[in-house]
C-alpha cells in the first residue's frame, strides 16, 4: 500500500541561511529536543546543510519509494527517510545519489544502512547515516509512504520541518520556532565569542575560573563541608 500525499511548502530563504550561518554544536547548549540519535553519523566530512524536510517511509527491503520521492523534491530540500527495521539493506546507492544531485536534494538523512558512500561524496550529495552496507534494497512493490510523518534517529520529522546537519549530528525543528532558535543561536555565539575573548585577554586564569565551574563546584564543597 502506498500512502503518497502534497510536498509541505519550502521554508524561505532567509531562514535557511540564517540556520546555515549557525551550528548544530552552537544550538546544543540552549536546546536540547530535536536532537536526532548520535548514531546518526554523517559521511561527508566537514558538510553542513539546512532545508526543508521531505519525509519517506520505507520499512521493507524496497528502495521505490525513496526514489520517487526525487520526483516531488525542489532544489534544496532534505530527503528524510524511516527505515525501521530494515537495517540490513540500503534502499539508496551511487545511480540514486547522482539522481538527487540532479533533481537539487541538499542532502539526505537516512535512519538506517547507506550506500556507495564515497559516490555519493564524489558528486556532492551529504548523507547522514546509521551504517554502511554491501546489500542493496531491490524494486520489490511493497508499499511506502511520502510527505507522512516519521520517526528517524529516534526523533519524529514532520513534512516541512527544518533540518539542520553537520560534523556534530542531525537537529530538526518544527517550522513555527525556526525563528526563535536562530535568534537564540546568534546570542549564544555571541556570548561565546565574547567568552572566547576574555580567555585570550586573560591568559593567567584558568579556564574554570573563568567559565564559574570553580565558584559553583566549591560553593557546593563549602555546603557539604558544613553539613
């Protein structure tokens, strides 16, 4: 049975590039749901992407689904795709990356096994992945779903979410507070860098002191002392 519904609208411009000019490291100290499991690793060392999520639905040994959804993906987008408890094949490989790259995909995120990995480098597609594998998925007609809600690296994606990757992991982030994080991600690298500042304006202090570690932890031994 297939289950393929409309593609949710891109996210504008702006936001990505403003999602492209943070890290998914810098939005790890004031965030922490979205986060997609660190087993999801990418493959393409030093790859950074931002877009607008397309999810895929594809359980079974059967790679169709996925490669239909090339045929609804616009330039720039993220192909999301759940792969439950498939993981011993991989439904995308070295023809498939070269045809995202054609249709525009920023990147792919897959919760299960990739493919062709150095092709897939080699025309510039990033992936994101739980593991590596010889086997591949055939077109065995089995069904599918696209533009559905889905559970990868432990996290739900829904159509038209905004996914960030990069050499740190997956984040994604529903639409209505894509704002709100990049506003809170240009703060912190702010604070960071001003932090970052100081350090180097202050090349006597230890790093603890600081960064208030050391009042916090000895405040606290104070405290047991006393009890």
């Amino acid at each position: 049975m297939y289950d393929i519904r409309p593609t949710a609208d891109q996210i504008p411009a702006d936001l990505i590039a403003g999602l492209l000019a943070t890290d998914t490291g810098t939005i790890g100290h004031f965030l922490d749901a979205g986060f997609m499991d660190p087993g999801m690793q990418g493959r393409m060392p030093g790859a950074k992407i931002a877009g607008t999520a397309v999810t895929v639905q594809v359980t079974v040994p059967d790679s169709l689904t996925a490669h239909y959804a090339l045929k609804f993906t616009r330039p720039g987008d993220i192909l999301v795709v759940e792969r439950g408890v498939d993981q011993r094949t991989s439904c995308w490989g070295g023809t498939s990356s070269a045809g995202a790259i054609r249709a525009g995909l920023a990147g792919l995120i897959m919760d299960g096994a990739g493919n062709d990995i150095s092709e897939a480098n080699a025309v510039g597609l990033p992936i994101w992945c739980r593991h590596v594998t010889p086997i591949t998925t055939k077109y065995r007609d089995l069904g599918g779903a696209l533009n559905v809600p889905i559970s990868c690296g432990g996290v739900v994606v829904n159509p038209g979410d905004a996914i960030l990757a990069d050499e740190n992991g997956v984040l994604v982030i529903p639409r209505a507070r894509i704002k709100q994080v990049i506003d809170e991600a240009v703060t912190f690298g702010k604070k960071e860098q001003d932090f970052r500042a100081f350090l180097r304006d202050n090349p006597d202090m230890a790093y603890p002191d600081a960064s208030g570690s050391s009042a916090m932890i000895e405040a606290k031994l104070k405290e047991q002392a006393r009890q």
